[in-house]
C-alpha cells in the first residue's frame, strides 16, 4: 500500500495532498476572482456603451433655451424678426446637435442590441425595444422636418406664435415619448445582468466555501498522517532509547509503520538484544572472576599454612622413615631366630611405617610445591605429544586396563608451557576421569586449537558431579575418594599450574551419573612476564 511503504513515497503522498489543497483553493480563488473581473467589466461596458435617454432628453429641450427672447415689445416689427432669425439660427445649430447626439445614440444602441443578442435576454422584448427606439429615430427626424418646414412662419411676427405652440407641441410630445421609452442602462435592463450577476456570485462563493472546505479536510488529513507516520514513530524511537539508556535492556521498539523508520526500530531493537547478551556476559565472567579470586585468597591462606606444616613434618617424617628402614635392616638377622608369625607381622608394620611416610612425605612435597608456585622454564611443547605420554602411562596400569581411552589426535599443537607440569595436570585429570568411570567405561581426549589457544577435553561417562562438587573442586584437600584413598590436592594444583600458564582449567557435568568433562585451555604463546615465585 502506498501508504506503507517508505518514507520518500509518504513525503511524495504528503506533498500530492498538499498541491491538491493549494490546487483547489487556487481553482476556487482564481476562478472567482476571474468570474468577478468579467462581471465588473461587462457591468462597465454596460454602463460605458448604453446609450442614455437622458442624454438625448438634453439635446432636445436645450432647443427651447433660445426662446427666451421671444416676448418684445409688439411694436418693434423688425426688431422682432431679428430676434426671431437669430432664434432660428440657435434652433438650427441645436437641432443638428441633436442630430449629432441622435447619430451617437443609435450607433450606441445597435452595438448594445447586438450585445444583449448575446445573453440569456428574451428576443421578443428585445424585438419590442428595438422597434420603439427606431420609432423615436423618426420622431426627431420628423421634428427636424417640420422645424425646416416652418422657419419661414417662425420669422414671421405674425405667424411666429403658432409656428412656436406646433414647435413646442412636437418638443414636448418627443420628451414624453423618450421619457416613457425604456432606458438600456436603467434599472429594468441591468436588472437580469444584476441577478446573472448575483446568481454567478452565489455559485462562486459556494465553489470556494467547498474548496476551502476540501482544503482544510485535506489540510488535517495530512497533518495528522504526518503525527501517525512521522512524530509517533520518533516519540516512540526517543522513548525506547531512554529506556535502554537508563538500562532497561528488556525494552522492545514495536512500529508497523513498515518504513525506515521501523527498520531503525529493529536495528535499535538487535541493538538492545545485543547489549543485553553482552551485559549478560559480562556478569558471568565478572561472577567467574570473582568466584576465581576468592578461590585463589583461599588457595593462598591455604597454601601458606599447609606450608608451614609440610615444611614442619617433612623433617620427622623423613626420620621416621630413615629409622623404620634402619630398623628393618638390623631386625633382618635377629628376625630368623624369632618365631616365624612375629617376624612377619614386624617386617610388615616395619614396611607399612616406611610406605606410609613416603606416602605422608609424597603429599607434604606436593604441598610444598603448591604453595611455592614453583618457577619453570617454559617453551614450545607438543600438547599432543605430552598427551599420548600420558594415556600409553595410564593404559598400562593395571587397575585401569578394564576402561578405555581413546585418543586419536596424530597433529601436533603446539603451546608455550612447561612440559612437564602440563604432564602432571594431565596425568590427574585423566587418571581422574579414568578413576570416575566403571569397568568397561570410557575416557575421550581431544585437541582442538584456535588462533590464540590449544584446547584439550577429556571427557568420560563415569559417575558424574553434582553442582555442590563442581562448586568446591578446585579447593586444596577437597575430595570425594574414600578416606586415604584421594589428596584433594590433583586439581587444585593443577588449577593453579594452569592459572599460572595463563590459561583456563573448567569442568562440567550434567549431573551424577551423566559423566564429566574437563577443558584446559592453553595459550599458543608466552603471555605476560610471569613475577617470580
Ligand atoms: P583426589 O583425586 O585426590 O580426590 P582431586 O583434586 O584430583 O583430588 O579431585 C577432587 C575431587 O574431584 C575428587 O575427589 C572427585 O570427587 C572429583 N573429581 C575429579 N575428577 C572427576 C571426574 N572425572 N568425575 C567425577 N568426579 C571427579
């Protein structure tokens, strides 16, 4: 629909709408104004062109002016005739002006009936009017006739007054005889012009009231098109925008304006779910990390103490051992004399004292290297290599043979590590694995590298970790084994040897039962100077 679809066709439809309104009002004003100007002008030729009655009128009883002189004295017979001659000559100068006038009249008046031909004027009073204006055309000639007719009589004292009764008679029979013509410019003749006129003026007004009208519809139309298409949209844009400013990421733009503005709403939108993910990422690494430096304060304290103690027990544990050992050699000769069961329940209790402080002397080294964070040397080692070291070791331990591991990664990844270290983690995190499952069950190691990291995965189906273990499992002497049987020392330092190398150790598991993976991830390259231990 046109009016969905982009912005340039709506301003397009806007200003269409906007010319129709300018177009209608300029129809309804110009074509009044035009039909005004004719009117004024046909009005004004009407009045400039009609001939008037009054005018002729005029002519006609400015004859009788010179007939002011008329009465002298009775006894003055030549004195009389002069006067009258003199009258004569005034009469006939007059007379021939209104010849002239009557000329100018009828010419007036045939253009004027040839006009009024044209209108909307009934032919028949036309007809009528013509006849009697044509009828008064012969009057005045007929009253020129007999003026020349009787001037003798006019100059003539004796026979003046009569020739003065007749000339008066015929003036005052014309005048009455144009008075009750009818007049072309008076009011009976304007009056259809007038109401034409009115009529017109009526249809006109009633045009430009319905433009007007029109326009002012079309005017609102547009001006509320515009709120719906153009000021909603941006309120509803400026809105969103200080919601997620203040924010509010959950906040969606909802326009079905089908238009730029809408595909700015849905970028606005992919923007917001954008933020969101990555304020969402953002708070699980800033829970990780922080989950991370309480587990490290703990590792230090930890660390520290067990130090401590380790480092005090070494020494009697070392002794220990020394003097079970030189206990059972000297026992060894005095032993052959002494009753055959005594002697193998002492070498016993004399082997258990010195596996037992090996063993005790094992954990104290362990946690003597794990709170020492030894310094090593590191380089590019193949993880690949170190890992099939690792399981070749594993497969051949006996209490393992009845599992399987597989791995068949041949390419070599390299990383920047300390080989032997990255040995170790490996070692416990496979024997782990291995550890977790049952007989018959399965540990798989794979390597996978991206530009920056070399990662390793073991994964098994052995017996799984609740959310309460996956929590603790990397804190020093946390473990599920029996009693004697597990340190809980294997993966806190290896967490911490991997810490140190910069990288990532996590696990996961989908709960008991469900098996266990482990990630170590390694950089490629040495990434920062390690401070010294
Ligand atoms: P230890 O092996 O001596 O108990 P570790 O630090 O190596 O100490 O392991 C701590 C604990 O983590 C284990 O006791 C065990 O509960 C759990 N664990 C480690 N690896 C696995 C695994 N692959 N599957 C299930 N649990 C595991």
């Amino acid at each position: 629909m046109l009016l969905t679809r982009s912005i340039r066709r709506k301003m397009t439809f806007g200003l269409g709408v906007l010319f129709l309104t300018l177009g209608l009002l300029s129809v309804g004003g110009i074509s009044g104004l035009s039909n005004y100007r004719r009117l004024v002008k046909e009005l004004k030729l009407s009045i400039e062109l009609t001939p008037r009655n009054a005018d002729l009128i005029e002519a006609i009883t400015r004859l009788i002016a010179p007939l002011s002189k008329e009465y002298l004295a009775e006894d003055q017979v030549e004195t009389q005739r002069l006067a009258y001659q003199q009258q004569r000559r005034k009469i006939e100068k007059g007379l021939k002006n209104v010849e002239v006038i009557t000329d100018r009249h009828f010419e007036k008046l045939e253009r004027y009936f040839a006009k009024l031909s044209e209108g909307p004027h009934s032919l028949e009073s036309l007809k009528q009017q013509q006849q009697s204006c044509f009828l008064l055309r012969e009057k005045i000639q007929d009253l020129v006739f007999e003026c020349n007719q009787n001037w003798e009589a006019w100059v003539d004292p004796g026979r003046h007054r009569q020739a003065l009764a007749l000339f008066l008679s015929n003036i005052a029979e014309l005048t009455s005889y144009i008075k009750d013509l009818p007049e072309p410019a008076g009011e009976e003749n304007m009056q259809p012009r007038l109401e034409d006129a009115r009529r017109e003026y009526r249809a006109y007004l009633w045009l430009v009231w319905v433009t007007s009208l029109s326009a002012l519809g079309l005017f609102l139309f547009l001006a509320y098109f515009a709120y719906r298409s153009v000021v909603t949209p941006i309120r509803a844009l400026h809105r969103g925008a200080s919601r997620v400013a203040a924010g509010d990421f959950d906040y969606r733009i909802n326009l079905n304006t089908n238009d730029e503005i809408s595909e700015l709403a849905a970028a606005f939108n992919h923007m917001t779910e954008r933020f969101q993910s990555i304020a969402d990422d953002l708070d699980r690494q800033v829970k990780q990390q922080t989950q991370q430096l309480v587990q490290s304060a703990k590792l230090a304290g930890v660390g520290f103490l067990a130090a401590g103690v380790a480092h005090e027990i070494n020494n009697p544990l070392h002794a220990i051992a020394t003097a079970a050992e030189g206990l059972e050699y000297r026992l060894l000769g005095l032993l052959s004399h002494a009753d055959e069961q005594d002697a193998a329940i002492i070498r016993e209790y004399l082997q258990m004292m010195q596996t037992e402080s090996a063993r005790c002397r094992n954990i104290t080294e362990k946690l003597l290297d794990f709170a020492r964070g030894k310094e090593s040397e590191r380089n590019q080692y193949d993880i690949t290599a170190i890992i099939r070291d690792v399981v070749s070791m594993l497969q051949h331990v006996g209490k393992f043979r009845d599992r399987t591991i597989h791995f068949d990664v041949n390419d070599p990844h390299y990383a920047h590590v300390n080989g032997s270290e990255i040995k170790q983690v490996a070692l416990n995190i496979i024997a782990n694995a291995v550890e977790a499952t049952k007989p018959g069950g399965d540990v798989s190691i794979s390597i996978r590298e991206t530009p920056d990291c070399v990662e390793v995965t073991c994964r098994d189906d052995g017996c799984g970790m609740t959310p309460d273990v996956l929590e603790n499992l990397f804190e020093p002497f946390y473990t599920t084994k029996l009693s004697g049987k597990g340190t809980g020392l294997g993966l806190s330092i290896s967490h911490r040897i991997i810490r140190d190398h910069d990288g990532v150790l996590e696990a996961t598991s989908d709960g008991p039962g469900q098996g266990s993976a482990f990630r170590i991830r390694l950089p490629k390259k040495a990434q920062r100077t390690r401070a010294a231990a």
